[in-house]
C-alpha cells in the first residue's frame, strides 16, 4: 500500500504546498498591486478555487473514462503555467488570471480517486489518512516558508518554488506511480448523476466541505490583513502565529483520525471540528489584543486540521466504487466553491460590517451545520471478500447482484479476481462463495 500512496500523497503535497505558500501573504501583497481594491483582493486569493469549482467534475469524468495518469498530468501543466503567469504579473488582473489558471488544473478529486483504486477499500483508511498527514505537513511547512520567503525574496517567489513543484510532480506520476488496475462495473458501467446528487448523506458531505472552506478562505483573508494593520505586525513576523497554530493542529490531526476512522465516530469528530470554528471566530471578531487573536487563529487550525484527514475518506464511504471519481468531482467543487465565496465575501464586506456582526453570523452558520452533521450516520463497517476468477464462477454473478446483503461487487482484470463488498451480519464469506459456485 505504501508503494502506491506515498509518491501520490506527496504529489497532492507538493500541489497544495504550492497553494498554501502564497495564502499567508497574499491579501497583503494583492492589496498593494496596481488596480487592486478589497473585492479583487478577496477574488484573487479565492479565485483559484472558482475554476477548481468548475473543473472538478469533468476532470472526475475524464480520469473515470480516459485514465488517472494523463488526467493528472494534464492538470499539473495548467497548474504550472497559472503559477508563471502569476509570479510575472505586475498588476491586479493578471494576478488574478494566474490564479483562475491554477485552479483550472483541477486534479485533486483525480488523485483520491487513483489511491481508491490502487488501495484495496478495508486499507484506505489508512491511505486517506496518509495522504491527509502529507497535506497537514504541506500546511505547516507553507504557514512558516510562505511569510518568510515572501519577505525575504518577494511574494513572486513564492509563485516560482510553485510551478517548480508541479513540474516535479509531474516526473513523480510518470516515474513513481504504478498503473491502476483495470476494472470492470458489470452491474452499472455508467455513473448515475441523480443516485449520487440525491444521496442525502453525500448532500450533507459537500455542505460540509463548502462551509469548511468558505471558513478557511475568509480566515485567510483578514488573519494577515488584521495582524498588519490593526496589530501593525510585519510580514515577516506572520510566521509567529502561523507556525504554532498549525503545530497544534497537526497534533490534533492523529487522534481525530483514529477515532474517526478506527471507532467509527466520524460525526462525533465533525461536530467538534464545528464547534472549534465557531468559538475561534467570536474570539477573533471579539479580541481587543493580539494574544487573544492568536489564540483564537490556534483554535481555528485544531478544528481545522481534525477535519481535513477524514473528509474525503468519509465521502467516499457514501459512494459505490465506479462513482468515486464522479462523486470526489462534487464533493471538492463545492469545498472550492466555499473557498471562492469565502474570499469574495471576506473581500467585499470586510471594510463594510463589523467584525462583531460577521463573527456572530458566522457561530450561528456553525450551529446549524452541526445539527445538520448530527442528523447524518456514521458509515457502517463493511466486510470484503477478493476471490480468484480461476477458481469461482463469473456466470453466477447474477447472484450476487440480486443479494441485498452484497453491497456491490466489481472485477479487478489486472489481478483476474472478483472484489465483492458485503454486511457481514447479513451473509457469511462461504455463503458468497456458494453463490459463485
């Protein structure tokens, strides 16, 4: 397993590195380029995530029906031509075409989907939880590199060690990643858009992804923003919030994982995630004084980083194998339709309602989303079951389609086996067996 996952967590790793290093700094920056005004501002540092938004789904469909590999690929260069363009612009617009062209490169949901492939589903736990420590690290490293290389050498920089870091992802997919194997859905070999947008527990994951980051985006827009202009820190003293913020998230990452993952208590880890995020906003929209606004930024990376590692695990839980790619598609265009409406509406009512109001309106937005959370059950532990085609009868699959204890059941040609998912308290292992006989 650690074959497969480690060289495509570090290909997300390096990916969302490239995107954290500039978020530390750059409402700042943008907020001095030529033509700039709060809206804009609020626009660039969401804009990336506006054609992620777009670009998630058919990039889902086209790995789903053209390959992981060359989707990929395809991504990181688009990816990698928005961070140039970006790190050349000299005024507010071009700034922001970068940015809309980095998004553009929308592989995210294809690399989850490419780990759920190459990872067999009882081990993608852990998997999902590796890939999670690897963005967590990314994270941590970008909060104290991106304010201090941005001071040092220029924000543009930053936007170089960017496209640099895609172009080495790319020799990671083509080098290091091994082929998925090839499957075969014979029960349903197309996805079905009306059973994957009606799932309400799907409905209640992409809400979840949308809140969490619209918070994180408009958190990023007024943490440098406030800190240098209320507080008049510099920019090279960010770093001093950042770093032990995300120190104390990243600890908190571990244990939220394994209770959510080992224990089964994925909401019970959710809604504390959404309790942290309201009481950080009403001590941030509150504080008179720098200290209680760090230790309200420190609150916010816990509940932050508890989500992260479990999210898209959780999500894929709802889904039947041949629409991962289709439903990871969804499930991150609407977290990146939070980040760009995250910046948008930071940008635009930052100078306009107080931060008492925002931050009140902000608690009140999390109560409900906890309810909303707590209505939703955690996934049922499902047993698996590979069987040698050599062995077991293909013909007789007719069976296993009409058993409601079998959730689903797929081929794996690479391997020339059958992967069958089962309720082990409905059906035993030679039960399934017989039914193949």
């Amino acid at each position: 397993m650690i074959k497969s996952v480690l060289p495509l967590s570090l290909i997300i790793a390096l990916r969302f590195l490239g995107l954290f290093l500039v978020l530390p700094v750059i409402s700042v920056y943008a907020l001095n380029l030529q033509g700039a005004t709060p809206t804009l501002v609020g626009i660039v540092v969401g804009g990336y995530a506006l054609t992620q938004m777009i670009f998630q789904v058919p990039f889902g469909i086209m790995s789903d029906k053209l390959g992981r590999k060359g989707t990929i690929v395809t991504g990181l260069i688009i990816f990698a031509i928005g961070s140039l363009i970006c790190a050349l612009s000299t005024d507010i617009y071009t700034l922001m075409l970068g940015r809309l062209l980095q998004g553009a490169g929308a592989i995210g949901a294809v690399v989850t989907a490419t780990i759920s492939d190459l990872v067999k589903e009882e081990q993608r736990p852990k998997a999902m939880a590796m890939m999670g420590m690897f963005i967590g690290i990314s994270f941590a490293v970008s909060m104290l590199a991106g304010p201090l290389v941005g001071a040092y050498l220029g924000v543009e920089s930053l936007f170089v060690i960017t496209m640099v870091l895609a172009l080495a992802s790319i020799f990671i997919i083509l080098k290091k990643v091994p082929n998925p194997p090839k499957i075969t859905h014979t029960y349903n070999a197309k996805p079905d858009f009306g059973q994957v947008l009606g799932n309400t527990n799907l409905i209640k994951m992409n809400i979840t992804n949308f809140l969490q980051k619209g918070l994180m985006t408009f958190a990023f827009m007024i943490i440098p923003i406030t800190l240098t202009k209320a507080y008049e820190w510099d920019m090279t003293e960010l770093w001093k919030v950042y770093l032990p913020a995300m120190i104390l998230g990243f600890l908190a990452m571990a244990p939220a994982a394994i209770l959510a993952e080992k224990k089964g208590k994925f909401k019970e880890i959710l809604i504390i995630g959404i309790a942290l995020f309201a009481i950080s906003y009403l001590i941030i929209g509150f504080s008179t004084g720098s200290t209680a606004f760090i230790i309200g930024v420190a609150i916010f990376f816990i509940g932050f980083n508890m989500h992260e590692p479990i999210m898209q695990s959780l999500a894929t839980k709802f889904a039947k194998v041949h629409q991962r790619g289709l439903v990871l598609g969804f499930f991150n265009s609407f977290g990146y339709l939070g980040t760009f409406l995250g910046g948008l509406i930071g940008g635009a009512f930052y100078q306009d309602v107080s931060m008492s109001t925002l931050v009140i309106t902000i608690a009140i937005i999390c109560i409900l989303w906890a309810i909303l959370i707590f209505t939703m059950p955690n996934p049922a532990k499902k047993k698996f079951v590979y069987l040698s085609l050599e062995e077991y009868h293909l013909e007789n699959s007719v069976n296993l389609s009409s058993n409601e204890a079998i959730d689903e059941w797929y081929l794996n040609n690479t391997e020339n086996v059958i992967a069958i998912k089962y309720d082990g308290d409905k059906i035993s292992e030679d039960e399934i067996k017989s039914l193949l006989k």
